[in-house]
C-alpha cells in the first residue's frame, strides 16, 4: 500500500526524506498550457525555506527548485510534473545519540512499531522538512488557479502562538509579510518576539495556530456526502506533519452559539447571494458558498528540543533523551506558506472534479427572487 499520494484528478505525490540526498513532488492532472517555470515555484520556496530568521531552523537550505519533467516552453503539457529539490546541509551526525531511543512527542517511537526500521536522521518523511515538496506543488496548483480561476486569492498567517493570540480588531493585511511570524497584528508580533526567544534559549519549543483563507472561490465546489469540500480541506490539512487540529469557519467555537446566532443570514444582492456573516467558513454541506473558504490548524511544540526528557531505547529500557541538533523553537512559523498550499491544492482539485461532474456554472441565482 502507498499513503503518499493525495487529491483526486490533480493528484500530488511526495517523496523523498529529511536527511536523504533530495525530496520532491510527482504532480499529476495539471491541465495543460499553464505558464509554470522555475523561477515562478521558487518564489513560494522562498517564503518557506529555513534559516531566514533566528526564530527558524539554522539549517541552510536554498531549497532551489528544478522542474524535471511535464512542461515544455514554460507551459505544462498535460503530462506528469516532476519537481525536485536538492538537501544540501544536512547534520546526520546530530541524530546519532537517538538511534537506538525514541524522543518523546515524535514518530519515532510509531514508525518503529508499524515497520520495524526507522530512519532517525531528523526524522525521515515525519520531519518538516517533507513540506517543501509540498510548497512546489502548491505553487503549481496557484498558476492552474490563475488560468482557471483568477479570483481565487489564497492567504495564510498566525493568529496564535501558544496562549498569545491576535486582536483581531489590530487585523492588519498589510502586517503579514513584514515580521517574521506571517503576524497580522504588529503589537503582537513584537510580543511573540520577546516570548519566542525566551523559550529558544531555554532550549523549548510553542505550539500555533495558522488560518488561511482563499478568497474569490466560485460556489458549488464540493460534494455530498463523503466528497465535501470541508471533509478534503480538513485531511489535507491534518495531513501536514505536527499538526494536531483543524477548523473551518468558527469550527468548535460553533458548538458555543446558538442556532440564531451561527445561521449566516442571506439576502439578495445585485450579484447573488449576499451573507450577513460567515460562521460556515464558506461551506455548506460541504459545498462552496462563494463566500471566503477559511480554515485553522493548530501545529504542536517541536518535538526535538534541548530539554531532556524520559523515555526508553528499543530495548524498552529507561533513559533520557535530548534532541541536539538545529530545530524550529516554533515549527508554525513555516507552516504558513505550507498551509498556503494544501488549500491551493484541494481549492484546485474540487475546481476539476466540478468541471468534470458538472460542467460550467449551474444554479446560479441572479436578480431579485420573488
């Protein structure tokens, strides 16, 4: 059985490890004439890569992007999409007192138990660094998004990092690509400075929470009831190494309101259907609205920290572990871009299967009803 392959007809699938030579993506079902090129992927590489800020992993990776197959003159042709990107700093050495103990918080000890051989050089396919394919292929889906449907806008940023949220009445769009944190709100930001540095001195890792929001997406996307937009959103998005929660909309804040308060009214406006609020995400029924799709995910502490911690050795004897090595003292900072990407891909993927199932716009509302 493989698990390393997701979507439906744009169907991504990564490969590769933390520590081997290179990873990448195998994309296919992109349609073909969509202006891609290696300069335009690598500017989504960038946003990710590590070592960009003391907040991040010191490991030195360019994260350079190579197309290797399925485009011809700068345009896709149909066929499969090979990317690759190279691993150029790696530090095996830094893993060799985990080889025979498992580090608490990490899948070393379940990859053990399911397949008896582990790969402990940062982690193998459970480590972050697994992401960086996925960016590449997120930023395929992004150029397919521009041709198909160029009013899908896609953002992503922290809104909390561990018990610090935004005031989201400071929201500021403007914020987020000026602080190392993807921060919407500039106060915070500076506080999340302070507290983040604390911690990596203390050799400690925070959790966060990352939304992102595709904005202009055409309703109807999704489909009951096991092919819902929400349902893919949801797997693509646990899917993402250290991720631990997902939410669409006011997700379990939900179960807080009443039925008044969480029915997002509708009226008629000059376009369609305008929302008095938007407490779904953007989703019902697990269907596009055509309103903002908007998601959260909450990621974990980085699991390899300085700080020792019990656990036992494959013997099952006790020992303490301590992870050395470079690692992010808060792995969510650079899962904004990733975030990014699923959503680019799964917003793709349903765009497909609607043309393929049904065809152009149907059920469209216009003009005054009554």
């Amino acid at each position: 059985m493989s698990f390393n392959t997701f979507g439906h007809i744009f169907r991504v699938t990564t490969w590769g490890e933390s520590h081997g030579p290179a990873l990448g993506a195998t994309v296919d079902g992109v349609p073909p004439g969509v202006p891609v090129s290696e300069a335009a992927l690598q500017h989504w590489m960038d946003r990710r890569k590590p070592g960009q800020s003391r907040y991040t992993t010191q490991r030195q990776e360019p994260d350079l992007v190579r197309i290797l197959s399925g485009t011809y003159d700068g345009q896709t042709t149909g066929t499969p999409v090979q990317v690759m990107i190279e691993n150029m700093d790696q530090r095996s050495k830094d893993y060799g007192n985990i080889v025979d103990t498992f580090r608490p918080g990490h899948a070393d000890i379940t990859y053990w138990q399911k397949y008896g051989i582990r790969d402990p050089r940062g982690g193998g396919r459970s480590s972050a660094r697994e992401t960086a394919a996925r960016v590449a292929a997120g930023g395929i889906a992004r150029a397919a998004l521009a041709v198909l449907a160029p009013s899908v806008e896609i953002t992503g940023y922290m809104v909390q990092m561990g018990a610090h949220a935004i005031d989201r009445a400071r929201f500021d769009a403007a914020q987020i690509e000026a602080n190392p944190f993807w921060c919407p709100d500039a106060v915070m930001a500076d506080e999340w400075a302070a507290y983040l540095d604390g911690l990596r001195k203390d050799g400690n890792s925070v959790g966060a929470v990352i939304e992102v929001v595709a904005r202009g997406v055409p309703a109807g996307l999704g489909a009951p009831i096991y092919g819902k937009l929400d349902a893919d959103l949801a797997a693509a998005m646990m899917s993402i190494n250290a991720v631990k929660g997902v939410e669409i909309g006011d997700g379990m804040a939900a179960a807080a309101l009443t039925g008044v308060d969480n029915a997002d009214e509708i009226s008629m406006g000059p376009d369609g259907p305008v929302y008095a609020s938007n407490h779904a995400g953007g989703i019902l029924g697990g269907i596009s609205t055509g309103q903002d799709v908007v998601v959260r995910f909450a990621v974990k502490p980085t699991s390899s920290i300085l700080t020792p911690r019990a656990s036992i050795t494959r013997d099952g004897a006790p020992t303490e572990v301590v992870t050395k090595g470079r690692h992010d003292p808060c792995v969510g900072i650079r899962a904004v871009p990733v975030g990014e990407a699923m959503l680019a891909c799964v917003i793709l993927d349903h765009i497909l299967l609607q043309r393929g199932h049904v065809g152009g716009a149907v059920g469209e509302l216009r003009g005054r009803i009554g």
